[in-house]
C-alpha cells in the first residue's frame, strides 16, 4: 500500500476508502482501523483528519455535494437560456446524488439510519448553498423577462429545492434508488411543471 | 376499563390505544400487553385484529391517511375553482399528516426507524389513492379550460404528490416537525408555482 504524505492527498484517500467501505460493508462495520490499513497509514493518523467515524461518513457526504455544487455554479455560468438552465440544475442536482452512491443502493438505509440525525443538521447548509446558486440564476431570468411571476427569488428557490427533496437518495426506497431512469422522469416532470410557474404571471 | 363487544370498536380502541403509547413511549417500548390492559381486552384478542406491533403502528398510519383521503374527497367534491380545490388538497396532504402526529414529534424519529421499510411499501398504495382523487381535480379543470399545460394527468398527479413529499412527517427533521407554519408557508410557496404551471400552456 503506497503511503500518501501529502496531507489532502490523505484526506481524499480515507475518504475514497471509506466511500468503498460503506458501499460494501455498511457503516456498523466500518471501522477506523480497516480505513488506515487500507490507506496505509496509522489509526492515529485518520484522527488527525477526522473526529470520529460518523465525521467520517459525514465527510464523504460533504464531498459528494460539494461536488454537486461546482457543476451546478458551472451550468448556472453556461450561456443557456435561464429557464433551461433550472431545468438542467434541478435534474443534476437530483441525478448527481442517485449516482453518487449507486455503489451501495443496498447498504443506504443502514448508513442513513446511523448518521439520520446529524445529516439532517449538515442539509440545512446543504440546500442553503444550493439556494444561493439558483438564486442567481433566477434574478437573472427575472432581469430578462424571462420569469414573470411576482414571487420572490429566495421564496423560488427554496420552492424548487424543496419540490425536488423527496427524490434525493436519504428520501427514497431502495427499490426507487435503483431505478434510474424512472427517478430522472419523475425529476424532469416536476422541473417542467415549476419552470412553468416560474415563466407565468 | 370498559371492555368493547363490538369488534370495530375494539380495533379503533386499540388504535387509539396505540397512538397514546406510541406518543408516550415510543415504537420500542409500545408493548401488546399495555395495549391491551389499556383497552380492557386480552393479549390473544388484540391479535384476532392484527398480526404484530409493526401492523399496530402501520394500521395506526393507515388510519390517519384514510382520514386525509376523506378529507381530500371532500375538497375534490367542493363547488371551489379547480386550482383553488389543488391548492387546498396540496396543503391538506402535508399539514394533515403534520396534526396527526404533533402528538409525538419528538418520539416519530424512533417509530420511523423501526417501520421505515414497511412503510415505504405501504406508502405507493397511498400515493396511488391520493393520484386518484388528484387526477379526477385535474381531467376537471382541464375540461373546464383552466388548466392548459399538455402534461398528462397522471403526470401532473404525481408530480404535485413527489414535490410535496419531501415536507411530509417522515421526510422531515424533528425541528422542521416542530414548525408548523414554515412548513404551511413552504408547501403553499410550491403549490403556488405548480399550480401556475399546470394553468400555464
């Protein structure tokens, strides 16, 4: 095992190790241990990083949407028109999720009855940033005539990411996590029925 | 204790009974035998009506969304504009559900994580039941020309069921749970912009 000594080389790597573990062990048997071995560093040294198994998981977690959060500010930057660049969004930010842990549809339910509470604390900063990002989007559809309704952006906003809550993965069954496709339909409905409302009077 | 003869009253005094010990106690601590003591009937004769606790607490659910459906039969039937009668039955499906457990808020995090999986079979008959009644608003106001999208009906019924879920009991954090006007703000905010959607071409 190659031993990282960058330090955010590390990080990443206990992440990608625990991403794997979860994926095929769970989270009651994952443990801290199995994370430095497979790193290749020592147990102390995933301390250094994180606090604690659930810092962990919770970490993992940041990182998905985190990266969710640079390819929405990239199609809000994109030359589309606005309503279709919603659209787009509001599917990505659905559909990035769904693949994000497609490795382990199976153990999710054993992962998000474990660490349910603290990532209900972790989502509000989730889907505030979130907010921000299609908040621009929107006053500037608004600025173009584009949005014509009277309700205000930080009310739209939060509308949207709340209409399309329900099909992210911590919300679904298993069975609706695997079905891509029907998840993508379903997403894509709602964003056509909002951006609809968003565009009238 | 007054001991019930008549068997629908005896199933309705178990549930209640169960309510009661589901907001005190929690899912865990809920056993037949208080339910029973509680309803004045024996241990065996609480399961001539159901089959485990599990099916107590699914049945207790069961009830309080027969009683929504009733309630949203009632609005569907009414003499309101068809997008007042969508409006009126999007914020019901929510805040219904809201009531029903206000009693026990705190302890709802701990009955889901027992029944989660059950109820998450148990909940497409729901949503296919709450589509029907949607569906029948809908092909109305589309007669009637107010409604004007080309989405198909059972689209439109699902969607508005899917983007209000997320503001459902099981879907929201013990805070959220608390705050009952944020979340008949909410659902009304994303009502509002689906609504003007389906009325929109």
């Amino acid at each position: 095992m190659k031993v990282n000594t960058n330090q955010t080389d590390v990080r990443t790597a206990i992440l990608d190790a625990a991403e794997r573990s979860l994926a095929k062990k769970g989270y009651k048997k994952m443990t801290i241990d199995d994370l430095a071995s497979e790193v290749g560093i020592g147990k102390g040294s995933v301390y250094l990083h994180f606090e604690s198994k659930e810092d962990i998981a919770l970490s993992h977690i940041d990182r998905i949407v985190e990266r969710l959060h640079k390819k929405l500010l990239k199609i809000a930057r994109s030359n589309a028109a606005s309503d279709l660049k919603l659209h787009q969004m509001l599917v990505s930010r659905v559909l990035h999720r769904l693949d994000s842990i497609s490795g382990y549809s199976k153990s999710l339910s054993e992962v998000l009855s474990a660490i349910r509470p603290a990532l209900f604390q972790r989502r509000i900063g989730y889907f505030t940033d979130e907010a921000e990002i299609f908040g621009a989007v929107i006053d500037r559809g608004k600025a173009d005539g584009v949005f014509l309704t009277k309700m205000s952006t930080p009310d739209i906003a939060s509308s949207l990411i709340i209409a399309t809550n329900s099909l992210l993965p911590m919300n679904l069954s298993p069975l609706e996590l695997g079905s891509r496709k029907d998840v993508e339909r379903r997403v894509s409905k709602i964003a056509d029925l909002l951006i609809a409302g968003v565009c009238s009077e």
